[in-house]
C-alpha cells in the first residue's frame, strides 16, 4: 500500500501543474515531439524540459529520441492509477450517502 500511496503521490503531484496538465491532454491526442509541445507555452525550452522531466519520473509520459528528435509519448496505465483512486474514493462516498439515505427513511418510517 505505502508503495501505491508514492506512485500516486507523485502522479497527483506531476498533475497539480496546469502546464503538465495541458501537455497531458495534448499528448492524448497521439504522441509528439517536444518541440512542437513546446511552441504552445510561453517559456524557454529548458523551463518546459523541466515540465516534460517532471512527468516523465512520474511515469505519465515516456520520451523517445530519434536523432535530434525526441517524442513524448502519454503512458495511459499510468493514468488508470488515478482512475482506480477515484472508483474507490466514489465507492466509499456512494455507501455513505447510501447510509445516509438509510438512516433518514429509518426515522421517518419510526416519526422521529
């Protein structure tokens, strides 16, 4: 669980950033290099490489060079960590609320 926990830190962590967000629906699209990434945000290359580093060690991105070129790739079973995270935290609410609903039929059936 404390190894889940990490991963799932770091991936909430690389997503907090709304620059690494955008790459992310970018890069759901289909792969791409960095460059053309690059072109729609208003930074230096070396800021946004900080970006695509950030990602890319949180295991939501793979990079590819190919001679000068390197293409970012989306890693989709990266994303399903988080996908898992928030069917179990909707489960969990969804019984409450489930409780909830229990509880007030209860008293109105017994007057209270």
């Amino acid at each position: 669980m404390a190894q889940y926990s990490a991963q799932l830190d770091g991936v909430f962590i690389a997503l907090a950033d709304p620059t690494r967000r955008a790459v992310v629906r970018r890069l759901g699209r289909g792969p791409t290099s960095v460059g053309d990434l690059a072109r729609d945000f208003p930074m230096t290359l070396p800021s946004f490489m900080k970006h695509v580093r950030t990602l890319e060690s949180n295991g939501l991105i793979r990079t590819v060079k190919s001679g000068r070129v390197r293409t970012c790739v989306l890693n989709r079973e990266r994303l399903a960590l988080v996908d898992g995270w928030l069917a179990e935290q909707r489960r969990i609410w969804e019984e409450r609320t489930d409780r909830l609903e229990q509880f007030i039929t209860d008293q109105e059936e017994n007057g209270i």
